[in-house]
C-alpha cells in the first residue's frame, strides 16, 4: 500500500473531475494508496475540511498557517483548538517561503515560530514548506527544538547539504511529482543518495501532477507514479518503495 502524505482534499476540482471526496478517495485506492494526509493551509479552511473528511478514517489531517498565507486571520487560541483535534496527526504547513513573499518575511517567521511551539507542545511532527529561506528554516527549528516532534521537509526541491541538516534534526523528506520533471536533475541526484528510511512520498495535489499528468489536475492516485520514480532512480522495486515509504509515514505520524 502507498500513503499519499500531503494533499489538499479541500482544493480538488468536484465540479467537473470528481463527484466528491468519497470518489477522490476510491481513485487512489483503486491504483493502492490506501491512506491520505490533508494538509491545512489557513485555519478559515479547517473546519469544511474537517467537515469534508469526517466520514473517512483513512484520511488523516493537518493544521497549519502556509506561509504564503499569513495575511489571513490567525489568533493563536483558535489555531490551539483545531490543533488538539484528535484527527490532526501534524502541525503546516507552515515554513517560510522567500521566492514568492519575501515581503511577508518578517510574519512568515512570527507565525512560523508560534506554530513549532505548538508542535513541540503537543509533541505532533511538522509539515515543513520552506523556499529560498533555508538558513532561517533551520535557525526557526533547531532554536524551537523541532527535533522533540519531528516532522518533514514537504516537497521537497533543495539540495543535498540542506536534506542532510534536516536529517540531523530527525526530519524526513518528501518527494512530489517535481522529481519525475525532466530539469529536475538535482533532486533526482539528492533522491539517489536519500535513505529509502528517511523518505515520504506525497502529491501536493492538486498542484505539481507527475508525468505523464503534467499539466493536468493533480490527485491523490497519482502518488504511485512518484513512488514509482523513486524505485527507477534507487534501483529498489515499486513494492519496496511503497512498504518502506508507508512504514516511514506510520513511524512518523502514527507511532508516537
Ligand atoms: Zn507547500
Ligand atoms: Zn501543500
């Protein structure tokens, strides 16, 4: 089975690809991904996310502040509400984003900051967004003691220096539908070196499809191409990559 372990149920298109979430989810099954995590980007989105899911135990969720998103509204005793909810198994995305907001940065790192307190509180791992921004990324998490709940590098697309500091701090790497982009030469000579144990397999969806879906709208079953990848590029087997991969997800996000 494959986990897809970042997705975003609540920005699929259901007017015209889907019927709901219920046929999101038989999709992806039907091609063995047999668990979700959705991602929260503001906290005025959680609840019909929440709502959305309520009747599927097999997706699990997260709460977070994207960084792109610190305009919206955040008062942090809501934010700590929806954060104890049993069903949040983590805390993002949250990060800091440079390329595209290098205006916000100074909120991109006040937010940031509160939400690895709450992670490290409640002991739930992070689900880290970070571009252009990796010093201050690895300042935020090693000064908020990141390493007490863990979490992982979402999307990943640094190189190899900045997945060997996150490794140190117990943080694993997701891979996306970016590694099977022809240019993407760099993360695929940073996927051939990663332990096939420190690696998670997600979608992003509905952005970032993989081939051969590029430039359609991403979904959930489309993870199994990028474990796919993962196999061609390491040499292991799809079976491999989706048992080690999905172990990863449980060790991280179920066992703690
Ligand atoms: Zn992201
Ligand atoms: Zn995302």
């Amino acid at each position: 089975m494959l986990v897809d372990t970042h997705c975003h149920l609540d920005k699929l298109n259901y007017n015209d690809l889907h019927t709901n979430v219920g046929d999101v989810l038989e999709k992806a099954k039907l091609r063995g991904v047999e668990q979700f995590l959705t991602v929260g980007v503001t906290l005025d989105a959680f609840p019909n996310m929440m709502e959305m899911i309520k009747d599927h135990p097999e997706v699990h969720a997260s709460c977070g502040i994207h960084p792109l998103d610190v305009e919206s509204e955040f008062d942090l005793s809501i934010f700590r509400q929806y954060a104890a909810n049993d069903r949040v198994i983590a805390i993002g995305e949250t990060g800091l984003d440079y390329f595209y907001q290098p205006e916000s940065a100074s909120r991109q790192r006040d937010l940031f900051e509160q939400q690895v307190e709450v992670a490290v509180e409640y002991n739930k791992p992070l689900i880290i967004h970070t571009r252009q921004a990796r010093e201050d990324t690895l300042a935020i998490l090693k000064n908020g003691q990141a390493n007490k709940c863990g979490g992982v590098i979402h999307c990943f697309t640094e190189d190899w220096a900045f997945a060997e500091a996150a490794m140190d701090l117990g943080f694993y790497i997701s891979i996306s539908g970016i590694v099977t982009f022809n240019k993407a030469t760099e993360l695929k000579d940073v996927v051939r070196r990663l332990p096939l144990e420190r690696i998670l397999v997600e979608t992003d969806s509905p952005y970032l499809a993989p081939v051969p879906y590029r430039g359609k709208e991403n979904q959930p079953a489309y993870v199994r191409e990028v474990a796919e990848y993962i196999g061609l590029l390491k040499g292991k087997s799809f079976e491999e990559v989706a048992q080690i991969t999905t172990n990863n997800f449980k060790n991280l996000f179920l066992n703690k």
